[in-house]
C-alpha cells in the first residue's frame, strides 16, 4: 500500500524529534558531567547528536539485515526448538518472506541529518 506523502512527512518529522530530544538529553548529561573547560555546548550538542545518529543509523542497519534475511535462521531454529514449524527451512524462508513489507527508511535519513548536524556542530567550533 503506498503511503501519502503527508503521512511520510509527519512520520519523518516524529523520528527528527526523537533524535534531537535524544541529543538534547546526552548534551544536557556531558554538560552536567564533564569538567567546565570540556563541556562546551557546541561541543556537548555536536555529541549528542552523534550519539543520536549512530543509535538511529544501527537499528535501520538492523531492520535492514532483518529485511533481507539475515535472522531468519535464527527464528526457524527457535520455532523449530519450540515445536511451532515442521516445515523445511526453504519454505520457512518463503512463507515469512510473502508477508514483509520494504524496510522503513526514516531510521536511516534520521540518522544521516543528525550525524550531519553533528559534524557540521564539530567543524563549526
């Protein structure tokens, strides 16, 4: 089903707000923490978004190895432990495979503008 674009908009919107409150929360933890002459706040803001941008860049690595197969033996050998499958593993993979939708990229564009911010914010100081 193909998605407005409103509905990608607000989506990406929501994700960018999460990701600055993240870095906001780790600019305003180093600010607390490291000593004066470190915690400069270009320096605590350019960190917590890098921290942002690597949370959000590896769950959509995640989801994208998820997409693409890559735990898909781990979960048959689970059911197949728990008694939930008797199928082969070629049509485990194929029936889960029918059912998935394309990854998400707002974890990836996220992750991309605020490791942008983030070195914009290091080589601007």
């Amino acid at each position: 089903m193909k998605q407005s674009v409103k509905t990608v908009v607000v989506r990406q919107l929501v994700f960018l707000v999460f990701g600055v409150a993240i870095a906001f929360l780790i600019a305003l933890y180093a600010s607390k923490t490291l000593p004066p002459e470190l915690a400069l706040p270009k320096r605590c803001m350019s960190d917590g978004c890098f921290v942002s941008a690597v949370l959000f860049l590896s769950v959509g690595a995640l989801l994208f190895v998820s997409y693409w197969g890559g735990f898909d033996s781990f979960s048959y050998v689970m059911d197949k432990l728990k008694h939930k499958t008797e199928a082969s593993y070629f049509d485990y993979v194929r029936e889960r495979h029918a059912s998935k939708k394309s990854p998400s990229l707002l974890f990836f564009t996220t992750g991309l503008v605020m490791f942008s911010v983030s070195l914009f914010m290091a080589l601007w100081t």
